[in-house]
C-alpha cells in the first residue's frame, strides 16, 4: 500500500511540485491460509465485509472449495473471478475482463480486492501459489500485463497491503514447475546469500522431490532446511529490491541469468520453462566468470553440478553464438548501452561486467559446451519445455477458454471494442491497439504466426495448447 505526500510552490514562471510516496506492505508466511482456523487473511477483509477474489482456474480447481467454505465461515460475501495466469493469457483482453469483474463487483478506490493490477490504486493482498511467485515474484511490487514482443510491457509499481506466504500450495504444485522455481533460489543464493546456497547444495534432490518438504512423509529435517531457505532467500531478495522498488537501478544483483535468457527461451521450438532459461543463462555465465578467474574451478564445479542434480538446463543446442550476439545486442538496449552482467564473484557474492568482447563471449560460449560433454544429457534438462501449465491453458479446457474469451469480448465492448479494443472472434484476438493485433510476449500470437514462428491457434472449436502446432504439449 502506498501513500503520497507532495506541496506546491509558487514560482515566478508558474509552480514546482514536490511529492513523495511512502510504501508500506507486510509479508506473513502461513501455512493453510484457508484453513478456517486461521484467520488473519479474513480480518483482512472484515472492514468490508465482502471480497473479490482474482483466481486462476486450475488454483480453484483444487482449492476452490476451500476458499467459499473459508470465506462463508467469517461471513465474507466472496465473488470469484476464474481466469488463467500464464504468459500467453497475461494479456490486455485478460485484464479488461478483471477489469469487468471489477465494474460489477463495484470496486472503489481504497476497497479491498484481492487481485494483482492497479485500478485507481485499488488495495489488494496478494497470495502467491508457486514456487516462483512465492520466493520471486512476491517481492517485486511491479503489476503489468504483456504486449506485442514485450514481457511486463504495460503496467505499474503498486504495492499489494500484505502477501500470504503459504507454502503448502506446494504439496499439489508439479514437480516440473518445483524444479522450474527452484532456478531462481539459485539465482539469489549463488550471487548473494551462501548459507543459502549451502542449503539447496545439501538438500537438493529432496527439496524438489518433497515440495519443499510440504508433502505428506517429507522429513523434518528437509521442511525445516526448506523454511531456512524460503525465508532467508525472500529476505534477502527484499533487502536487494527494496532500495530499487521500482527498478530504476539498472545494475541489479537479481538479474544474474538474465541477461541472454530473454532471447534464447524461446529459441528452440517448444521454448524453454523460464527456470531452465535463466540456469542456462546462469551456468554460462559462470563459465565466463571462471574464464576471468572471478569464480575458482571448484566453486565453478559446484555451482554446475548443483545445476545437474537439480535437472535444470545448462546447454542447448540452439543456444550458440549468433544467438548469444543478438541476445547481447538486445540486452544492451534495456540496460542503458552497458552489458550488466550479473556474474558471481566469489561464490555468494556478485559482480557486473561491461568490458566483455564479442571474442570473450565466444571463447566462453565453445569452452562452456566443451564442458557439458561431461554432464548428463550434456547438460540439458529435465521437462525443460513449456506444456500447458506454462502457457495459461489446460487439457479439456474448451469451456474455460469460451468463458475467458466471452468476458474479455463484454470487457473491450465496454471500452469501445470498435474503436481500437482487441475483440475476440472465432478464437481471433483482431484489430488490436493501434491497427496492431494482439500479440503475445516474444512472438506468441493468438491464431497469428509471428516472431520465432512461435503461435497458438484455434481448432475445431477447441485450442490448440502450446506453440508451433503442439496440442497440449503433443505435436498437433
């Protein structure tokens, strides 16, 4: 939750304002958040006396059930609004029918809603329910949809009043997505925090295998090392962002693996999880810091293996020198000219590099394969490719998709669908803002082949999941 203070001044030419923002926003790690006997998320919402709930519709799938019986007991009148939270459904048409929801619901500013965008700086708590939106995503107080090849391109920096760290989602969280987020303690740990990264070296296998010891007959010793982690990783991820909440800073610590990952993820023709990019990005650049002795050999073996045991990415073949040239050119435009890249310096600590030649890249690059040779899979992953739990659509999900695409239609007719809105027709998000149409993050597009040939298409009357003609993860 934010609040500003500002004055105005009378000059001699007109006026000067000044202003300042106070952010103020809690974190609460509790486990069974809809547990009725637990109710510190309902007195929340007590002052109202209703809630708007903003839910992907696999989440309300299994959890559904529990949030009305929770909300019923504490007499909170709840409306849900199911939608879908992956990358290909971050969309402004995805917003438009929150939006709506919003409308009917009769949200003013200052009322409590639980949902992650800024409208007229609506309140709102947040309750992530991955590994990745519990110890990454969590921290940042950026709200943003995508649009045409950018990811977060429109949105804002809008504080939620308190985050419910609940890490018993975890028990029902696929393993695949466990390994996915588990890239990111890494990220943080190896840059900035060793007794972390000590940690995820020493309880690896299980700690995915267990859902951060959340699932039933995990050991106590694993649900305590994953609470250690958990919470000193978070901890520390806010001591980095806090000072540079809205990312004005451009050297930033939490950016390791994310300097070429953004362009070689969707290089292959499935595209990469988001965790397997960064650890590719990662492994490579530990290779790099090696190569100018910032990183010893044997810090440099650990952070690798690390990477393997975990079956997370550290190769690919489509990962080579041209892309590493367009990935360093593109970089370069969202870092103000200069390269940036988080590299670790020692073990737990980070440093950035700007003076690395295109040659040095290279060099880097062929010795980096050479050393996969001698890896598992040559150091590829495991389920490193996006399947219908990345992309915001599900198996057997035609009557959601008809739902979310009808409330999108109702929301852009309320903005003036004809008049530059996107407008949903045949499973077609046409005449998009602009002229443009609807384009998703990277070249995903909706039933429009587009950049990297990456598409999704309509079918039949049902969708066609995935990219590049996959159904469901299967080749269509």
């Amino acid at each position: 939750m934010s609040d500003l203070s500002a004055s105005v001044i009378e000059t001699k030419n007109g006026f000067h304002v000044d202003g300042y923002e106070r952010i103020s926003y809690d974190f609460t790690f509790l486990d069974g958040v809809f547990n009725i006997e637990n109710r510190q998320l309902a007195e929340c919402y007590q002052k109202w006396g209703r809630v708007l709930a903003v839910t992907d519709m696999n989440v309300f799938d299994v959890y559904g059930e529990q949030i009305e019986k929770y909300f019923q007991h504490y007499n909170l009148d709840l409306k849900v609004h199911k939608t879908k939270i992956g990358e290909k459904a971050k969309t402004i048409p995805t917003f438009l029918s929150i939006v709506d929801s919003m409308t009917e619901f009769g949200i003013y500013r200052k009322v409590l809603a639980w949902l992650s965008f800024r409208v007229q700086n609506t309140n709102f708590i947040r309750v992530p329910t991955t590994v990745i939106g519990l110890i990454d995503a969590s921290v940042s107080i950026k709200v943003a949809v995508n649009y045409g090849n950018y990811k977060n391109r429109l949105g804002a920096y809008h504080a939620p009043m308190h985050t419910f760290l609940d890490f018993t989602f975890l028990r029902t969280l696929p393993t695949a997505q466990i390994r996915n987020g588990f890239a990111e303690l890494i990220k943080i740990s190896s840059c900035s925090h060793l007794p972390t990264f000590d940690l995820l070296d020493q309880y690896c296998e299980q700690l995915i295998s267990t859902g951060f010891g959340r699932t039933d007959g995990a050991p106590v010793e694993v649900r305590d090392a994953a609470d250690k982690i958990n919470r000193e990783g978070i901890h520390e991820m806010l001591k980095l962002e806090t000072p540079n909440l809205h990312e004005i800073g451009l050297d930033r610590v939490i950016a390791y693996g994310h300097t070429w990952s953004p362009m070689h993820e969707l290089v292959p023709e499935t595209p990469l999880r988001h965790g397997h990019a960064i650890s590719i990005d990662m492994a490579y650049s530990a290779t790099l810091a090696n190569n100018r002795k910032l990183l010893s050999d044997e810090e440099h073996h650990r952070i690798l293996k690390l990477f393997s045991r975990a079956g997370l990415s550290m190769d690919h073949a489509q990962f080579d020198e041209d892309i590493l040239d367009k990935g360093t050119q593109a970089i370069l435009k969202t870092r103000d000219g200069k390269l940036r890249a988080a590299v670790p310096n020692p073990l737990g600590s980070c440093t950035f590099l700007n003076d690395v030649s295109p040659e040095e890249l290279n060099a880097a690059l062929r010795r980096h394969k050479e050393i996969m040779k001698g890896y598992p899979r040559n150091g590829e992953g495991l389920e490193a490719f996006v399947d219908a739990s990345d992309t915001g659509y599900t198996e057997n999900n035609q009557k959601e998709v008809a739902a979310l695409e009808a409330a999108a239609e109702k929301a852009g007719s309320l903005n003036g669908s004809m008049n530059g809105m996107n407008v949903v027709h045949g499973g077609k998000i046409m005449d998009g803002v602009n002229g443009h149409d609807n384009v998703h993050i990277n070249g995903h597009s909706n039933g429009i082949p587009e950049t990297n040939g990456v598409a999704e298409k309509l079918a039949n009357g049902g969708l066609t999941n995935g990219v590049n003609g996959f159904t469901n993860g299967a080749k269509a």
